[in-house]
C-alpha cells in the first residue's frame, strides 16, 4: 500500500499577530540596512495580549558596523501602531508604554554563525547562510482548472487558505 502525504499550508490577514510580528522584523531589518547596508540581523519578534496589558518581545541577534545604532523599541511601537493596534480594545495599544511592554533580547551575532556566513571563512568558503529557515515559493498553473482561481499563478493550498 502506498503511503501518502498531506501538504497544508495557512495564510493569515494583515492584522494577524504573525503578520504584525513580521512587519516588525523586517521593519527592523529595513532600519539595520539604511544605517548599515552590510548589517546582520536575524531578529524574531512575539507578541502577547493579557488582561492586564500587552507584550512586544524581539529576540535574536543583531551586528551594526560604524558605531551606528538602532531604536528598537521605538520601530516596534511605530510599526505596530501604523498597523492599527492603537487601542487595548484591538489587542494592544503600541503607543502606551505602561499598557504595552517592550523586552528586548538581542546580541552581536555569534563567532560561530559569522564564521559560516562570512565568504571565504569556516569549513565552508562559499557557504553564506546563517540559521533561519527555509522558505519556498513558486509560480504555477495548478489553479488554472477553476475559473475563480484562474490568473493567480499560486500554488493551491496558498489560495484554497485564503478563501
């Protein structure tokens, strides 16, 4: 008998907490850039709603060159606030330091991980990838075959999700 697999796949809307938490990261990743074109960030960011206020948590590890710095807490604030959580009543609201918390756990990148990403040095001269994860995508016309689907070019599961 042969065995199957299931794929599944989930698609949220803009003002989930994963999308918010997103847009934090790479809003930070945007920031270490502009001062640092050659910056290394790899930055995860968790967000938490309680009764009694809200928490915006950003992890990871973080290498600006120059002396240049970055405000974290204020593009987590600004980013999420841009996004609409301005208020308790939608989850959070950003700009309340005393109802909305901010913890910050970022370090230089590690000897380790610089090591195999930086070209020409470790076991592997041309490695050049750090530790997050992999991601995948492409273009295709399995959708083709249903009319309301027709012209999306995404994989199934991708738009099946989001209907």
């Amino acid at each position: 008998m042969s065995q199957g697999h299931l794929f599944t796949s989930e698609s949220v809307a803009a003002g989930h907490p994963d999308k918010l938490c997103d847009n934090i990261s790479d809003a930070i990743l945007d920031a270490c850039l502009s001062v640092d074109p050659s910056a290394r960030v790899a930055v995860e960011t968790l967000v938490k709603a309680m009764d009694d206020g809200s928490h915006i948590v950003i992890a990871g590890e973080v290498s600006i060159h120059g002396g240049h710095t970055v405000d974290y807490e204020a593009i987590a604030r600004k980013t999420a606030s841009e996004i609409g959580y301005t208020s308790h009543d939608y989850g959070m609201c950003a700009n309340d330091s005393e109802s909305c918390k901010v913890q910050l756990f970022l370090s230089s990148q590690s000897e380790d991980i610089s090591q195999g990403v930086n070209e020409g040095e470790g076991m592997f001269e041309s490695q050049g990838a750090g530790d997050q994860g992999l991601m995948f995508g492409y273009a295709t016309d399995e959708s083709e075959s249903w009319d309301e689907l027709k012209g999306f070019y995404m994989p199934l599961p991708i738009l099946l999700s989001q209907r």
